[in-house]
C-alpha cells in the first residue's frame, strides 16, 4: 500500500512539472532562496527570450533594469514574499534581446514541512498590450481635458468680449424708443421691439455660456451646505414667476451635502425655471422635490462600484414632457426640442446642470412623457459617515 501511494505521488510530480512545463502564456520560474533560477518553462522562455540552458543557474536580476537593480527590487520582492508569503509587483521588464516589456509579477515562497523557506515560484505575465492601451487612454483623456479647458476658456473670454459690444446696442435702441417713438412708422416699432428681443436673448445666451465655462475653468471649494437653504433662496429669487403662473412646489428635507454653493444655486435655479418655463396652459404647475438615500442598483444603467450609495434628489413636474428618445439630448448644448418662438431660452441651462452634477462625481437622468410631465434625478455619491 505504502509502494503504491509513493508510486501514485510520484507520478502526479511528473504530471505536475510537465504541465507546468508546457504552459506557454505565462512565464513560470522555480527560484532558490537567493533567487537563483533552478527551472524554466516554455512560456518563461517565449516571453524572455532565453531558453532553458541558457536561464538556468542564473539570478533573476537579468530581467530587471538597470535602475531596478539600483534600487534592489529583486531583493526587496524576495524579502516581502519570504517574510509575507507573497508579493507582486508591476512593471518594465528586459528580455534577452534588451527590448522590454510590462510584466505583471507574483513571487511566491516555498515552505518545507518545518515551515522554513526553501524557494520561490515566480510567476510573470505579459500585459504589454494593456498597459499601452492605458497609456494611449490616458493621453487621450488628457487631450481631452486639455481641449475641454481650452474650450471653456474660449467660450469665457469670447462671452466675455461680447458683453461691451451687446451693451451698447441695447443702451442705443433703448435711446431710440425713448427718444423717436413717436417719430417711428408702425413697422419701425415693430422692429424696434424685435432688436430688443433679439438682444435680450443674446444677453442670456452670453450669461450662460459664461456660466457654463465658470463651471469648469474657476477654482472651487466644497462646503458642507444645508440644501434646504439654497432651495428657499431659489424659490424666493423666482418668487415672481411663482405667483404668476399659481405654481406649486412642495419639496421632502433636503440634506446637507459637501458642495460648491453658487454650482448647485444655478443647478436647482435651471431645474426650477425648466419646470416654472415647460408648462401647460391648462393646468398650473405642480412641482415635487424627493430626497431619499439608494443603493447603486437603483439607478438605471449605473456601471461602477455597486456597494456605493447616493442621495437620489429628484424635480418632477406635470409640465408639456418630451419624449423619451431625448432624454440624453436634452443635456447637450444647444439641444431645443422646441422652437425659441413656444421657449425662450439658450439651449444651455440642462448641459450646465449635467456638468454642475459630474463636478461633484454625480450622475443626472432625465425622463419625461409628452404632455405628462417631466423628472430629473440627480445621483451624488454618500460619504461613510452619512449611512445609517
């Protein structure tokens, strides 16, 4: 019985090494305890480039560069996997022929039966490719952002520029109304009103463009700041509106979130004045703010770290609606789903929402029902200590 399980465990070796042996996607290397090499496998071979004579009996610093060996990685990742048991590491590594290439390393040390160290595997795979690809991205992202500033800071200076000019011509046709009024055909006064119309709206296109850029180019600092606040001022610097079109707004406890104050006075001022604007002529507006704490799974699409949770801020309203084919449009600049004739307005105020709620790692969704009304859902990521 005793010959037949030696026999047994004797072949399972044998099975063990060639396995090992012949796998080729990764490198697999048996290393002394000063990290000598004392086996070598067909995939330690194609990556590397040395062949099993040619490795062996040699220490593992021929893989490393030159400022590696400076440092003593070798030595270091050898002590950590003989102290802890393990130890990886990513980074560049040297093949046979000096060309080099991103390894993804795990180090493992051997015990005896008495538990001291006798050895170490060391495990090494290629992700060339991945760590191009990150690199590529990350270029890429920080053209984007790069760009995305430069943009900003165009839109700044040019709405910036634009505001002498846009004053002077509403200063000389208000001077023209006062002054020659009475002097004006019909169609002059028509036309009269239709320059200052034009020019009102240009004025609130520059004002939100400059918004819009203020979003991205201006230092900020995050408070922590009682929502409730800011929605009263809000309410009270659209009070006007309020009582004219008989609209009502009931809102649950907001809570006090860690933000940049004037961002989230624009955000709930658009959402409101999207409300108070896209109504009905049949019926006065209902608006209904709802404040609660989800998990990840609640929110449609989310991809991301799903034991996270979020305030879940919500504005309903029993406005006109829109279909729900827009419900990503609507956040991009410029975007009317309705004539400037029907609502007035830039096309900007949902894309600064979008970009005030992204500033604070958020996530805004829209959807909406023609003649049936209109939610946004706001999404902000809690701290720890807010969870209970």
């Amino acid at each position: 019985m005793a010959q037949k399980a030696a026999t047994l465990n004797y072949v399972q070796d044998i099975y063990l090494e060639r396995m090992i042996a012949e796998i080729q996607d990764y490198a697999i290397i048996l290393l002394d305890t000063n990290g000598i090499i004392i086996n070598w496998n067909k995939g330690a071979e194609a990556l590397k480039g040395y062949t099993a004579q040619e490795a062996i009996g040699k220490s593992l610093h021929i893989f490393y560069l030159e400022s590696d060996r400076r440092e003593k990685l070798p030595e270091r990742l050898i002590h950590e996997a003989e102290v802890n048991g393990r130890a990886a590491y990513e980074g560049w590594r040297v093949r046979k022929d000096g060309s080099l290439f991103w390894g993804s390393i795990i180090l493992t040390a051997l015990h005896s039966d008495d538990g001291r160290v006798i050895g170490f595997t060391k495990v090494t795979r290629d992700l060339t490719e991945r760590k191009e690809a990150e690199t590529k991205l990350a270029e890429k992202n920080a053209d984007l952002e790069r760009m995305n500033q430069e943009l900003s800071s165009f839109a700044y200076a040019a709405s910036h520029d634009l505001q002498a000019p846009l004053r002077k011509i509403r200063s000389f046709i208000a001077r023209i109304q006062e002054t020659e009024k009475n002097n004006l055909s019909g169609k002059g006064n028509e036309y009269i009103e239709r320059i200052i119309s034009t020019a009102s709206h240009m004025q609130t296109l520059i004002d939100d463009l400059l918004t819009y850029s203020r979003t991205s180019t201006q230092e900020v600092s995050f408070t922590p700041t009682d929502l409730n606040k800011i929605l009263a001022d809000v309410v009270k610097d659209l009070e006007e509106t309020i009582q004219e079109k008989h609209a009502v707004i009931e809102s649950d406890k907001l809570p006090v979130l860690n933000i940049v104050v004037f961002q989230f006075e624009q955000l709930f001022t658009n959402l409101l004045s999207n409300a108070l604007k896209f109504t009905r002529k049949d019926i006065s507006p209902h608006i209904t703010i709802r404040a609660e704490i989800v998990g990840a799974d609640a929110i449609p699409g989310y991809v991301g770290d799903f034991t996270q949770t979020f305030h879940h801020i919500s504005f309903a309203d029993n406005g006109i609606g829109f279909d729900e084919e827009y419900k990503l449009k609507i956040f991009e600049a410029f975007q009317r789903l309705h004539s400037p004739r029907e609502y007035s307005g830039s096309g900007i105020g949902l894309a600064i929402c979008k970009r005030i709620v992204e500033n604070h790692k958020g996530i805004i969704q829209a959807e909406g029902k023609e003649v049936a009304g209109a939610t946004f859902h706001i999404y902000l990521p809690t701290e720890p200590s807010e969870v209970k």
